[in-house]
C-alpha cells in the first residue's frame, strides 16, 4: 500500500471547484496554526473589543463553497490584541462550542479578501461510534504571520453555526 491519504476524487474535486471559486471572488487562503488545549488565555498587549457577530459564513464567503464546511455551534469568547507589528504573528485564544459530542475540530482556515480577514473553524467527526468529546467547549490559540499583510486596519470574524465574533486590529 502506498504512504499518506488515499485518492479521494470526489473530495479532490470538491477542493478544486472550492479554491477556483474562491480566487476568483477575490478570496485569498493564508496560513494559520492552532493548539489545544490552552490554559488561562493572557496577551502581553492591550486587548481588542470582540463583538457579535451574525452566524454563517456570511453572504460574499458561503457561496464560494463547493460543500459547505462543518462549523462549529458557537464562538463564546476570543482574546485578540488591538495591535500587531508588521511581519510579526497575531495571536487570539479563541473558545469555542463544538455542539455535537461526536465531533472534535479538524483545522481552522483563513480567508483574506482586502482588509476583511476570516477564520473558519472545521469541524470533523470522531471515528467510530463510541467515541465522544471530553468537553463541549475548549479554548484554542490561533495565530497566523503578517508578513504578507500590508499595514492598515484590519477586521477579522471567527465563524460558527451561531453565535460569532468580530473584532478589528492594527497592523503597524
């Protein structure tokens, strides 16, 4: 058998209509890190004001999918800074509901389009039947590299099937 995942070419398909949707709608994928589990969430600068946000994907990102993306039930609580230095990472603890008990967070995505940033948190299914999320919730640190962003204001959502957040930094 060979190493690494196997050809799936529905799936492949899928992300292949899924990115030419999202290039031409002007959409741009950038890199992005998480851990969990995070203990006692602190920032060593000022905190930015995160807001509600409405629920979804939002009108100009969910048409771009060519599946939609399982997302997670709701964005409780994120820390962000208000501030970050050009090419240095920016960091938010994101806490977040999962919903059903029989999934976990696969990966988080980010989606750029001019000074609008995107976090899409993927949730994935545990394997088997048996198998269930210790907690409903948990924090995550999310941190993503500036050095291909240019200086300027910046609003970024984290998306959920419900309750969302929004909050805005500066990138100097």
């Amino acid at each position: 058998r060979k190493p690494g995942p196997a050809y799936r070419p529905y799936q492949d398909a899928q992300d292949r209509a899924t990115t030419a949707r999202l290039l031409a709608a002007g959409w741009h994928k950038l890199p992005v890190r998480f851990h969990r589990p995070v203990e006692k969430p602190a920032l060593d600068a000022e905190a930015a004001i995160v807001k509600r946000a409405a629920a979804g994907l939002g009108p100009d990102l969910a048409p771009q999918f060519a599946e939609a993306p399982k997302l997670l039930a709701s964005i409780d609580r994120v820390l962000a800074p208000v501030s970050v230095a050009q090419g240095a990472d920016c960091t938010a603890f994101v806490t977040a509901s999962l919903g059903d008990p029989h999934a976990q967070l696969g990966e988080f995505s980010l989606y750029r389009k001019g000074h609008e940033l995107v976090l899409v948190p993927v949730a994935e299914s545990l394997p088997g039947r048996e198998l269930m999320s210790r907690w409903s919730d948990s924090t995550y640190l999310v941190t993503f590299p500036t050095a291909s962003l240019p200086p300027g204001r910046y609003e970024v959502r984290v998306v959920a099937n419900g309750p969302a957040a929004a909050w805005s930094f500066t990138l100097r």
